[in-house]
C-alpha cells in the first residue's frame, strides 16, 4: 500500500517562473490538502481539494492554485515565482469525514533564485 | 497566518530522560494532534485526540487533550536517539466544516546517546 508520494523531490527556480508540483493520495483517500512549510516553520494551509473542487483555502494569493483530477491525485501551480516562495511544499491525504487523520508525503523542497 | 503557541522551542536530554512539550491556543478545538518530522521528510502523525480531558497512549509516548480545550500535552518517556526529530502539535476545530489544521511552531528535540 503506498504512501503520499510527491514528485519533483527538488526544484530550482527564478523569480517570475511557474511551478506544477504533484501529488498521489495513499490509497482508499479522496481528500488532499496542500502546505507550505518554510525554514523553522510549522506547516501552512494553502488549499484543500475534494470532488476535484477546491474546498477551503487559506491564506495564499491567488498565484497559488491547484487542481485534482478524478483519480484523486492533485497539483498544486504556483505562478510570478517570489524569492519567498522558497519553501517546503508538503501534501496530505486524508479520507472524507477523517480529515483530521491526515497522512503526509516527504514534500517537494522548491527554491526561488 | 495563525499559529498555535508550542514550548519549549528545543530541548536536548540524555538518553533514557523523559521529555514533556505542551501546545497553547486562545482558541477552542475540538481535534488535537501530535506530529513528527524528520529532516527531509513529511510530518508522520503520532497521536490523535478527540475528546477533552481524553489521554492516549502510543507505545512511549503520551498525549492529553486539556480540559478547557485550550492546550495539549506530549510525554515522551525513556528516551532513544531515534526519538530525535521536530514534534509539531495541531488542532482542528471543524465547526462550520472548518477543515484547516492549525500548526505550532514545532519542538526540536535532541537526545544525547
């Protein structure tokens, strides 16, 4: 049974790029919630997809948007690179009712130049 | 964003020591949890509590949910080195079909073999 995976693992960009990173639930989930986490920092809560609609969000401009497909995996765009951009970008997974019980992936590590 | 007040910041112990780490909120949840992180990983989830005054146990490790809602606590007892990692509490309070978690800042934790 495998896990959250999240790919790139590692990713160097400029300022004023975009990015795609992407995410596969573990199995039996539905639900995936994106995170930003940077240096020193505990997670932060960019969006939340389920139904392949977007169902919370929070506090992130709108550079920052994402989508997920029927087959639960999801991706996370973020576009006009900023040097704070640079960051840890973690996905969790988590079933309907149970999004408590979030289980996450290693993370892609994202650095703006 | 909003974060949740999580002491100490970092502690270093000897092998065998017991270790405590508490979350404050000025908030209410109804959810609390206990993660850790390992460097280059995902946050893995350690405890989940539901109830107040509720104490759970998973194998060394204890956790509380305060009576008033307010704060939680992780006991880790007879320490090993591969205890080491950043411990980060969250919690969730889901009225309204809030699914955000909100993160402490994490405790660092170093045991010395």
């Amino acid at each position: 049974d495998a896990g959250v995976t999240q790919s790139p693992t590692h990713l160097i960009k400029t300022r004023g790029q975009q990015v795609t990173l992407r995410c596969s639930p573990k199995s039996g989930h539905d639900t995936v919630s994106w995170y930003q986490q940077a240096l020193g920092q505990g997670p932060q809560f960019i969006f939340q997809y389920y139904e392949e609609e977007e169902r919370q969000r929070g506090n992130f401009p709108d550079r920052f948007s994402g989508h997920q497909f029927p087959n639960y995996s999801s991706e996370l765009n973020v576009n006009a690179l900023l040097l704070g951009d640079s960051a840890l970008y973690l996905c969790a997974s988590s079933s309907t009712g149970r999004e408590e019980t979030q289980y996450f992936g290693p993370g892609t590590r994202l650095l703006v130049l | 964003g909003q974060q949740l007040n999580q002491s100490p910041q970092s502690m270093f112990i000897q092998e065998g020591e017991d270790v405590s780490m508490n979350c404050t909120s000025s908030s209410i949840f109804n959810t609390w949890l206990w993660y850790k992180q390992d460097p280059g990983e995902g946050p893995v989830l350690l405890i989940a509590l539901y109830k107040a005054g509720e104490l759970t146990s998973n194998g060394r490790l204890t956790a509380q949910f305060g009576i008033t809602r307010k704060d939680s606590f992780l006991n880790i007892s007879a320490s090993i080195p591969s205890d080491v990692g950043i411990y980060f509490c969250a919690g969730l309070n889901n009225a309204g079909n809030n699914r955000k978690l909100i993160w402490g800042l994490g405790t660092s934790l170093a045991v010395n073999p």
